[in-house]
C-alpha cells in the first residue's frame, strides 16, 4: 500500500509506514488531519480501510507550505486510490473545532507550525479525543521554536521520532503510549 503514495509530495514520507501499523493497532474510528496539504499523511491514515479520516484544512496553503489550493488534486488522488472513508472538510480549524461532535482516537496536527497558533490547535482539539486516544505533532525538529518547543511543553507521556521533520506522539497515559512506539 505505501508504495501507491510515493509519488506525493510531502514532509511527511519515511512516515507513511508507521501511519500505516498505528491505524492497524488502533482500528480507530476517528482520525482528525489538522492540515491536509497534497494528502500524504491523510491517504497513509486512510489506506488502512479502518475507520473514518476527516481531513480539514482551507486549502488555501500558508506561509510554510506555500500558498496555493490543493483539494483538486487531493479529491482526484482520493478517486485514483479509490479512498472512500477520507472525508475533506474545508474550515479554519478554529471553526471546525466549534461544532465537532465527535470522540478521535487519532488526532494529528499539522497546520500551520507558529508556537501560538500549533498551542491554539491542541487546546481547541485535545479534549475531543478519547482517553486512550493519541495525538501526533508534526514538524517538531523542522520548527524547534514552534511545533517543537509547544511539544516539550505539553505535559503528559510523549515521544517525539526525530526522523522526518519530528513528529511528536502525545498520549494520555504511558501505557498507551507504550503500545504506539
């Protein structure tokens, strides 16, 4: 399966595959993608064919990815992969956070890396997930100042893999935590 996004752009490769065993672990039923971008990390969480991903983002790009709209291009891989449970939303995370309705098991951020607005994201979305849910940061070593210094901040059982630009595992419990590294 990983090998159907190789040819995505993105941040995230060298990632895919631990994407890829995490769902199959946790068979969650929600995933929440913070920042879809071309979709790599949101087609690695949903390849797995377990539970639902919603991927919110405004795809109108940002300082830091570049500004220009990808949901074309990820609706049209979605078809080519035949993805049927990843559901865009377009929305400030802000206002999506505003009526969300539902428990995540896997909540991955991956907007927008200032230190106030990654802060902003976590607090506006940690209490949606589940107890022995996990939340992923992204980008922890390629914004030390920012994704990385809000990550060493949180306190509560984290990991961060160094590979890949960072990425920050948060969980609410070691043993959780535990099972996912």
């Amino acid at each position: 399966m990983i090998d159907k996004i190789q040819h995505i752009e993105s941040a995230w490769k060298g990632l895919e595959e631990f994407a890829f065993k995490l769902v199959e672990y946790k068979k969650p039923e929600v995933i929440v993608e913070l920042g879809v971008d071309y979709g790599f990390s949101s087609f690695a969480f949903a390849l797995p064919n377990i539970g639902k991903v919603y991927g919110i983002d405004h795809f109108k790009g940002d300082e830091h990815a570049g500004r220009r709209d990808t949901r074309q291009q990820v609706e049209e891989e979605m078809k080519k992969l035949n993805i049927e449970n990843l559901v865009l939303i377009q929305s400030d995370f802000t206002e999506a956070a505003q009526s969300w309705d539902k428990k995540i098991d896997i909540l991955h951020i991956d907007g927008v890396h200032h230190y106030v607005t990654v802060k902003k994201n976590f607090r506006d979305w940690v209490k949606f997930v589940k107890e022995d849910g996990i939340i992923l940061m992204h980008d922890t070593t390629s914004f030390p100042d920012d994704v990385g210094k809000f990550f060493s901040e949180i306190d509560m059982p984290k990991f961060n893999v160094l590979r890949s630009h960072g990425l920050g595992i948060v969980a609410r419990s070691y043993e959780v935590l535990q099972k996912v590294v």
